[in-house]
C-alpha cells in the first residue's frame, strides 16, 4: 500500500503513524506500506499568509493529483488543512484517534503573561482574531513554516510569542515545548489533532483495508466539524473556532465567530446526536444571523 504524503517533518511523523497502525491492523511487515513523499505547494512560499496565495488547496492539490492518477493509494492529511468541500472522487478512508486538540503558546506561559504590546507571529486568521479579541494590545506578524522554522523565527527575534498545535509538538516528541492553552478559553480549529486518510472513492479494497482503523468517535467529531464550516461557508480566511467534543449522550458543539481585528465576537452551542447533525446546521445559521458587520463579510464563501 502506498501512502502519499507532504514531506515535511510532521507530516512525515504522522505517514509512519499511519503505517503502524496498518501494520499493525493487518499483521504486514513495515515494508507492505510505502510512503511516498510529495513537496506539497503550501511548504514553497512561506512569507505570505495561505489565505492570499490559494487556501488549503496548496496542501492538498499535489497529492489529489498523485491520488487520482493511482500513483498511491491513500493521502495522509492533517485534518484541519483539507478543505472542506472535496472532490467527489475522493473519500475518508479513515480517521484515526485525535490527539491533542489544543493549541500551545510558545514564548510565554499564558495569554495573560504575554508582555504587553508584545509581536505574536501567526498566518492564522483564527489565532490572531482571538488573540485580538483578548488582548488587543498585541501586534499580529505572518509567521509561516513547520515547527522548527517557527521557532527558529522567534529564537531570531521575529516575534516575541508564536502558537503551534499541541498534537504536532506531540508528534514530534517536542511535547515540552510551549504551555498548552485549555479549550475553555482558548477554542482550538476545526479537526485540529485529528488526521485523515483520504482514497479514491470507488476504491473498494483500500476502504476495506482502512476501515480497520478508522476511529469512528473522531469521526463523528470531525464530520460534525466539517458540516459547520460547510454550513457557515468558512474558508481558510474566516476567523472560526469550534469546539466538538463527548458531551451527555452524545457531543456537544461550542462554535466562535470573529472579526479579524478581534474587535467583535460571537458565541453559540448546542448539543447533538452524531447521526443527526441538523443542531449542527442550526448553530451555523444562528450564528450568521447574529454576525456582526465585522463578521459577517468573511463567512458564506466557498470551499
């Protein structure tokens, strides 16, 4: 089985999780599973925000093409970088266990440490709007590339202060790096910490075979995400962060609009079933009717 992959050191990390996984589902030897590494067009510019030079697409566009010509069999994603409307040729094979959905500030202890009218470096429009909306002292600068380069950057002086997602630092081994910010007052992104094993869709014994790992409460969670972003037409520009998680008997959803200058903010929740996610759609719609002139211009899009 070949699995396509961004070569990027997390990405990597997270194809020889995959491979294990499988592996171990299937009781193959390592080399039953090769990965195969693209450069993907999202890892080539690197000094301007991913919303200015063509979205999630240049993480994913690469291996769509490598996918749809059977040059491999699966691509391994992070979740929260797929966009959320996918060719219909394509499908989750899988989704396995999430990880760590929080995000981890790195240069200070918490939001309130961070000295004042400090530099925060992030392409983030989630992570700096909510920032902004909590500390609207602070000076937002573009700060791209994998974990290493990032800090890199801010040990150079680039920034004081800089946010990663814990999974990756996780992933990485580098879990002591950067205080994990709880969910209750910071809302991570939609599907961080979980990924995504994507196969073509008539594909029927690669489904098979990934269905042996796929786990399905992060799949509920994911799906649920995803039709929020769907519902609220969330583009890689729009300052959302949503919460989905175990709640009663069933999940809970807390969702966060933002202006992107952090200046105005709306809340919503609800709780849900995860075959019926019709609350989901009606939290979306709840929100978009209560957005704020600041807000509202950034949702309704496409992908």
């Amino acid at each position: 089985m070949r699995l396509g992959t961004r070569n990027s050191p997390l990405a990597m990390a997270q194809a020889i999780e995959t491979r294990e996984r499988l592996c171990a589902a299937h009781g193959w030897s390592e080399d039953e599973v090769v990965l195969v590494p693209v450069l993907a067009s999202g890892d080539k510019v690197l000094d301007r925000p991913l919303a200015e030079i063509g979205g999630k697409a240049l993480w994913t566009k690469e291996l769509d093409v490598w996918l749809a010509e059977g040059r491999i069999d699966v691509s391994v994603h992070s979740a929260k970088d797929v966009e959320t409307i996918r060719p219909v040729e394509f499908g989750f094979g899988a989704v396995l266990p999430r990880a760590d959905r929080r995000d981890s500030l790195v240069g200070a202890a918490s939001i309130a440490d961070i000295p004042q009218g400090a530099v925060v470096g992030t392409s983030a429009p989630r992570r700096a709007a909510q920032l902004l909306n909590l500390r609207p002292d602070c000076q937002v600068v573009t700060f791209r590339g994998n974990v290493a380069t990032r800090i890199g950057k801010l040990e150079a002086g680039e920034a004081d202060v800089t946010f990663l997602a814990a999974a990756g630092l996780e992933r990485l081994g580098e879990s002591e790096v950067g205080a994990p910010l709880e969910v209750d007052q910071w809302i991570p992104a939609a599907a961080q910490g979980a990924i995504v094993l994507e196969c073509r869709a008539n594909d029927e014994a690669t489904k098979a075979v990934l269905a042996s790992i796929d786990d399905h409460g992060t799949r509920a969670e994911l799906e649920a995400e995803r039709a929020l972003l769907a519902e609220l037409g969330g583009t890689c520009h729009s300052p959302v962060a949503v919460l989905c998680q175990p709640g009663g008997e069933g999940l809970t959803m807390r969702a966060a609009l933002f202006s992107p200058d952090g200046s105005e903010r709306i809340e919503g929740e609800t709780m849900f079933d995860a075959l019926d996610l019709a609350p989901v759609k009606a939290l979306a719609k709840d929100l978009l009717t209560r957005a704020t002139p600041g807000i509202r211009p950034h949702f309704g899009g496409a992908g």
